[in-house]
C-alpha cells in the first residue's frame, strides 16, 4: 500500500513530506542582509530598526516593490550532476537529459543526510508592497508601509519517522522504529499595515542618539499548527503504520489556506477576504552613533566612525477567533493504520471532506478532546543588533545579528536566529557588499553578494552553493526590489555635521 500524497493536498503529511523532498521548488522568503545595514535603505530601516529612517540620507524615499525568500533544511541535500552556470550557459551534460533535450529529474539528486539527530525545516517570504518615509525636520520623520508574510517551521522530526515518510508506507526501504518523537509543526501567514516614527533625541559633538517606534496592524491570513508531545511510530510491518503511543495537538483557521497552501506559498501568502485573524504589534528601536572630530577627515558622508543599532522587532501577535478548529487526540495503546477506500476518497474530494475524513476518525480512534474555539499566533519576536563601522570613506564593515525570541515548540511565527558580517563599498548609485552569514540558528555558514545600481537591488546569502560543481545544498536565499527617493539638498545633508 502506498500513500498518494500528490493527491491529498490537505493531509498534514503531505506538507511535511514535500517540505523536506522538494528543496527545488521551495526556494522562494525573507532575509534583504545586504540592504539592513545600508545607508540608503531608506523606508526599508524601518524594518530592521525603526529609529533609522530619521536623519536619513533621503528627504522622502518610496517602495515600489520587494520580495525576498529563503528556505533551509537539514535532512535532504539538492546534489545536481550540473551547476547553475552550467545550467544558464545551456552546458547541462548530456547525461542529465533525456532523449528529447530536456532535464530529466533523478531521484538520487537527492541526497539525505544522516546522521541520527533530529530533522529541521524553515521557510520564509516577504513581500514589501508600498512604503514610504518622509522627513519633517532634521528631527523628526515618519514612515508608513504594507507587507504580507508567510513562514513555516517544521522541527524536530525523528530522522526514522521522516525517512518513512520519504519512501512510503508500501516499500521496503526505511522500515524503522520512530520513538520519543516531539516535532511541531507551524504554518503562518499573515497582512501588516503600519506606522513609523524616529526621533533625534541627541545631537552633541560627537554623541548622536535617535529612537524610533512601529505600530502594526495585523490581519491573519492563515495558520495551521500541529503540537506533538510523544508520538512512538513502528513502520516495520509492511503497508501499514502501528501507532504505538500519541499525545497532540492540532488546530487551523480555515481550510482555504491549506488548500491554498498545496497550490503554492504565493497562493497561500494572498490577502483573502475571509481573514479571521486579527492583533497588534510594535516594533521599537534606537540607534546611537559616535562622530569624533578627530577622524572627521577619514570618514564618509554620513560622519559616524561607529553606528549600533538596538531594535525589538515583531512583538505581538494575532489571535484567530472565527471559523477556528481546535482539538487533540491521544493514545497509550497500539493502533494498527491502514489506508482504505474512504480515506482516498475523502481527500480527493476536497480538503474540506479531508480534514472531516481525520477529524472522524480521531473520534472513533483515539482520544479526541475539542479545544477552545480560538487561538493565539505569537509574531516572530526578535532582538535586532546592527553595528557597522566607517573603515576609510566609502568603505564600511557591518554585523547585524538576529537573536530569536520564540520557542520552537509553540504556537507561533518563527525567524531562526543567526548573525552576519558584511564588508561593503557604498555611494549613492552604487553599492556592493560580501555578508558573511550564520543563519538557521547559527548552523548554516554562507557566503552572499548584494549589488544596489541606483534604484534596482538584488542579492543572496548562498551566492558559492548555487554556482560551485557538484555543490549539493539545503536551502536557498535571495531577495530583490526597486525603490526611489529624493536625496538631501546639500544644504541640508551640511547640517547632518551641525
């Protein structure tokens, strides 16, 4: 017996399993490392530091668009017979084509590692829409802006129980015993409208200090989670799962973003007029910069020898109150599962029926308990550290560290932590920098590149693992946008130095 998971978008196991299978297609999310540090990011510093868009570079500075999107993963590595060179110079071997020409996919590409720890997943994209910052004075500014996220996060799969899912439950590979299993499961999405205000508070010789606040309004677009405390799996019987012991909690907002979900994280990331969910957050930040006299000659344009930023990022949350499904099931003894005709049927009807078909049979098979009829989705709060330091003129070196606030094993909307440092060459139409990045809670080392030409930006964290031979890789990250602004008259960028 072998599960078809192509044809049952809404099972839960359908997104765990593609989310490890399918690194190629999942590599579209958030990171812009090489424009948070900038000084010509302009609106975009209210989303790293919101205290930064007042004595900004820019009298007033626009979004006109912005993606970003990445993905990791540490179970299954991408190990391509071609590179990506190879692959847009048109020099893919002959070997990984089929006889019509085209790139025919090999299994084997995918390579897993193992290595008996838990298995780990992540993925991210942002969306800026329009934004825009002004500046009232030389100390005040405000800002307002709009962007749609989606996150998922996938932890702590037991490596035997994702090899199962992998290979199916009808073959013979993988059979194992999965114990003491805790993973958890978070799928969000999410619209924010908000606010921004930065303030000069200290303008003093060489001691400059300005804070800034956020006010969001958030508009939950979907969420699903999945809370396993103990589950014991014994896939060694062929075409059948026992479930040896289950204690778990899962809850959704609606089907339509499950749904959407299978067709694609765009499709899911799209406003609907059905949004059930609904909170507020705030961000808050300060910025202090040191402008001694004495390197006055050495420096740039915008006079700091050394700027840190310290912000609290994406504090809040969104509770879901309408519409909700809410419930846990547990067990203590042995349950033998076997797929039958219903069980295919209620799926490929819809995934309404689907999700009917799972809630049925916890009612007839496990300790089933209703929850409360709502829920609460915890944004991804973040302590946001940026320093960057003047080294001669144009040249900078910047560090922006992301330290996470949120536990894996909760109901929420989680950013890995992770810390980057970025050597760059800046000026007004130009802009080009190395980030040297420990992401994904500081396990993946990566090289990137950003390059800024004017209004036009665009940039990746894994710039090596998408061009070195025989790279295989885990995850990818890129992002990109166009934004304009009107610059400072030079009477004015003069008073920065007041």
């Amino acid at each position: 017996m072998k599960i078809n998971w192509k044809t049952l978008p809404g099972r839960l196991g359908l997104v765990m399993v593609s989310f490890f299978l399918f690194p190629s297609e999942s590599l579209n999310a958030q990171s812009f490392n090489g424009l948070n540090i900038s000084n010509f990011q302009g609106v975009h510093g209210m989303y790293i530091n919101p205290s930064s868009i007042v004595d900004s570079r820019y009298k007033t500075h626009v979004n006109i668009t912005a993606m970003g999107t990445s993905f990791y993963n540490d179970y299954l590595s991408l190990d391509l017979p071609f590179t990506l060179m190879q692959l847009i110079r048109g020099k893919v071997p002959a070997s990984a084509k089929n006889p019509s020409g085209q790139i025919q996919w090999d299994n084997s590409w995918l390579v897993e590692q193992i290595n008996g720890k838990p298995k780990n997943a992540s993925y991210n994209l942002e969306w800026r829409g329009p934004a825009a910052m002004i500046s009232l004075s030389k100390r005040l500014a405000v800002g307002a802006g709009m962007r749609t996220r989606l996150g998922i996060n996938l932890n702590n799969v037991d490596e035997n129980l994702a090899r199962t899912l992998r290979s199916g439950i009808d073959t013979a590979y993988n059979r194992a015993l999965s114990k003491d299993n805790s993973f958890n499961l978070n799928m969000n999405s999410f619209q924010e409208v908000s606010g921004t205000m930065a303030l000069v508070l200290v303008n003093k010789k060489s001691r400059y200090l300005k804070v800034g606040g956020t006010v969001k309004a958030l508009f939950g677009i979907g969420s699903l989670y999945l809370n396993n405390k103990g589950l014991e799996v014994d896939s060694r019987n062929l075409d059948s799962l026992t479930i040896n012991r289950m204690d778990m909690e899962i809850g959704y907002s609606n089907s339509a973003f499950i749904q959407n979900l299978s067709k694609g994280v765009l499709s899911a990331s799209m406003p609907r007029p059905d949004m059930n969910g609904f909170g507020i957050g705030y961000d808050l930040g300060a910025t202090m910069e040191w402008r001694p006299e004495a390197t006055e000659a050495l420096q740039g344009k915008n006079r700091y020898l050394l700027r840190l930023g310290v912000a609290l990022l994406d504090m809040g949350g969104i509770n879901y109150k309408r519409n909700v499904t809410s419930y846990s099931v547990s067990r203590n003894t042995p349950l033998l599962f076997n797929e039958d005709s219903a069980f295919n049927a209620a799926f490929q009807q819809g995934v309404d029926q689907g999700l009917n078909w799972m809630k049925d049979y916890a009612q007839r098979n496990l300790n089933y308990k209703e929850q409360q009829n709502s829920f609460r989705v915890n944004m991804p709060s973040t302590l946001s550290v940026q320093l960057d330091y003047n080294l001669f003129k144009s040249f900078y070196l910047g560090m922006l560290w992301n330290q996470s606030f949120v536990s894996r094993s909760s109901i929420n909307f989680r950013r890995p932590s992770g810390i980057v440092f970025m050597p760059r060459f800046e000026s007004r139409l130009f802009e080009l920098s190395m980030p040297v990045s420990f992401n994904n809670d500081y396990t993946d080392a990566g090289l990137g590149a950003f390059l800024r030409l004017g209004p036009v930006y665009f940039g990746t964290d894994n710039l090596f693992r998408s061009i070195k031979t025989n790279a295989g890789f885990n995850g990818f990250n890129f992002y990109f946008g166009m934004s304009t602004g009107i610059g400072k008259s030079k009477k004015k960028q003069k008073d920065r130095k007041d």
